[in-house]
C-alpha cells in the first residue's frame, strides 16, 4: 500500500504540471502565429506520436517492470518542456510537441499495470483504478486554473519553464520511492477450482491460457470506447481556449476546465460504483457525456458551467469503469499490453479529435462532432454476454497463504 500512496503523490505532481498547460498551449500557439487548423495538428501530432511510444511500453513494462519507465518519462517530459519555454516559431512547438508525444506514451500504461499489480481482488483493483482517476482528477481541478493564472502572471515561458523543473524534480525522486510489488496473480484470475482451494491436476495455467478473456476471444471492438473518449477530450481540450484572446480569458478558460475537474471528482469519489458490472457503468457514463457534448452544440439554455460540470460527472464514471472492464476481459499476464492498446487506442482519438475540430469548425461545432463520435462508440459497443462473464459484485476470499 506504501508503493500506491508513493505512485499516487507523483502523478498528482506530474497530472498537476501536465494539465497546467491546457489553457496555456493554443493561445501560446497563437501568439507564435499559428492558425488554428495548425494549432490542431500541433494537438494532433502529440497524440499521434504516442503509438510508436505504446507499442513499445507494452511489451517492455510486461518484461522490465514499471518504475524505470515512469521516472524517465516525467525526466524527459519535464526536459522537453524546458526547451518548449524558449520556442519562437510554431513548426519548433510542433517538433517539441511530437517527441513530448512519445517520451510521455510509456507513463500512463506503466502507471496503470503497477497499480494493477498491487491489487488483492478484482473489487481492490477497480478502487486503485478510481484512486488514479482521483488523484488525476484532484490535480487538474487546480491545476487549469493555476497554469491560465501562471501565465497572466509571469508569460508562457515562464511558466513552461517551472512546469518543466517540476516534472524534473518529480522523475528523480520517483526512481528510488516507486518500488516494483512481488509477483502476484488475482485471486479473481484463477481458475474455478483453485478459487475453491486447489490447482487443476494438470498444473497452473499457462500464460498464454491464463491471459485470454473469460469467453475466450477478446472483443476488439470495445477499444472504440477509449477512442472515442479521448477524441472528445481533444476536441474539448481544442476547442475551450481557443475562445480565449486575452489574458483574463485565458483565465477563465482555466476555470472551465476546473469546473469539468470537479464534475469528474464528485462521481471518482463514489467508490461503491466499483461493485457495478464495469460494462454498465461505461454505457451509462458514455450516454451522460455524449448528452453534454449535445447540449454544448445545441447551445442549450443551461449554464456552460453546468453543462461541463456534467461532462466531468460522466468522465468520472467511465474512466475507472473501462480500465476494470479491460481488465475483465484480459488476464493478469498481459496488464502492460492491455494498457498499452488502450493507450494506442486513446492516442488515435485524441489525434483524430483536434485535427477534425481545426477542420471543420469553419462549418460545424466541433462540440457536435464530439457527440457523433460518442454516439457511434455506444453503437459498438452493443450488448455480448462476454461483457458480463468473469464479473461478480464481491471479493473473493484471499489465497491461504495470504499472498
């Protein structure tokens, strides 16, 4: 439990420095004298660039562990944005952007199987996931609003520059308080009979039959969830500051995204979902978010305050929610590579978002297009009975030997 409270300080530390620079990153693009179709590429290239980082980190973290990959991504991150504070042209950021992209791929799938590691039960490990949701939540309520207030005080950067120290300082320290867990499997994860106190006769399971889903062949199609959520954060995330021109609304932009932070932190906070069938909770959770992303399009008479407050309520929702039901359907063997395509899968959306938003905001609201793209994933994602399979409401009871 030591080795969570010790990962949980350090993203704080490194989601605090990372959203700082939503409400900074268009507008100091824009001052550089991009257009917004290129402040979208710029977006787009950073996504884009996690692939190659992903592949990698998932094979890599399965063979060598996670601690090594965590401290050298907030190091090189927090390099790379040191050399962002002295960019003067956009095709710079662009390039700082795309190596940004790749250095940062391997944090998040290291983060997510260390975490997944150190879980009893598949219950424990749903209340880890939304402890990351949490922390990454409680970090960037603040943080939108410290980085927009940041640069209004002392420039883009500035401001880049202490960011970039920050997650320095945070990759050096990490590599001697992270600690790898002693190999463990998840009760949940055995087979029946050894849940009832005994192996098969013919042994343990080899890993390739122990990391299949419960109903066998693993359903692809439910990698359109994350997707198509991060396609709509890019389109989020592109669309809010580029309304700010100047520096109080910068500010105010900052706000926005910390009232979304909020909604997300009053539904992470509600543990007792993690008994919930994690299908269920992300159907529920993608509906909410892509009714939200309507009401943003439709100009709706309700606050925007309001409206993306709810957003982050469903965004609070899905994410714990389909980091359990990957993991429903995967096995213990393959963490790093379960997390590895889901990372794939959120970098080809959050390209796909910003780019499509610069593209066609002359014509649609990008808002509009956010509900499409959610509205198509609740399409995919149909009913199967492999979704509820391997899925129970209680703990099972721990090995006897207390492993």
């Amino acid at each position: 439990m030591r080795t969570a409270v010790w990962l949980y300080l350090f993203l704080f530390v490194a989601f605090f420095d990372l959203h700082a620079q939503y409400p900074m990153l268009t507008p100091f693009a824009v001052s550089l004298g991009a257009a917004p179709s290129f402040i979208g590429l710029i977006m787009g290239m950073y996504s884009l660039t996690h692939l190659p980082g992903n592949l990698l980190a998932g094979y890599w973290v399965d063979r060598y562990g996670s601690r090594l990959f965590i401290s050298l991504s907030l190091v090189g991150a927090g390099v790379l944005l040191l050399f962002q504070s002295r960019v003067t042209d956009p095709w710079h950021l662009l390039y700082v952007r795309s190596v940004s992209g790749f250095v940062l791929a391997f944090l998040s799938p290291a983060c997510l199987s260390l975490l997944a590691k150190l879980a009893r039960d598949h219950i424990h490990q749903g209340k880890l996931m939304a402890g990351n949701g949490l922390v990454h939540t409680i970090a960037s309520v603040v943080s939108p609003a410290a980085g927009a207030w940041l640069a209004a005080r002392v420039g883009f950067a500035q401001s880049f520059n202490l960011l970039g120290w920050g997650l320095l300082a945070t990759g050096i320290v990490a590599i001697w308080f992270v600690r790898e867990p002693a190999g463990r499997s998840l009760p949940d994860a055995l087979p029946p009979e050894s849940a009832h106190g005994s192996l098969p006769a013919h042994g343990p399971l080899p890993a390739e039959e122990a990391a299949s889903p419960p109903g066998g062949r693993f359903p692809w199609v439910v990698f359109a969830l994350p997707v198509a959520m991060s396609c709509a954060q890019g389109i989020l995330s592109f669309e809010l500051p580029l309304r700010a021109n100047t520096a109080s609304e910068v500010l105010t932009t900052g706000l926005l995204f910390s009232v979304v932070s909020l909604g997300a932190l009053s539904t992470l906070g509600l543990l007792f979902l993690q008994r919930y069938l994690p299908y269920a909770r992300s159907v529920i959770g993608l509906l909410l978010l892509a009714l939200a992303y309507y009401g943003l399009a439709s100009d709706w008479p309700v606050p925007m305050m309001a409206l993306l407050f709810v957003l982050g309520m469903a965004k609070g929702v899905i994410f714990p929610a389909m980091t359990s039901f990957l993991l429903q359907l995967s096995g213990p063997a393959r963490y790093g590579r379960t997390f590895s395509l889901m990372a794939i899968a959120s970098s080809i959306g959050a390209f796909l978002g910003p780019v499509a938003a610069g593209a066609v905001r002359s014509h649609l609201s990008p808002f509009f297009l956010a509900f499409a793209v959610l509205m198509l994933a609740l399409i995919a994602l149909a009913p199967r009975p492999i979704y509820g399979q391997g899925w129970h409401k209680h703990p099972s009871a721990p090995p006897a030997g207390g492993a």
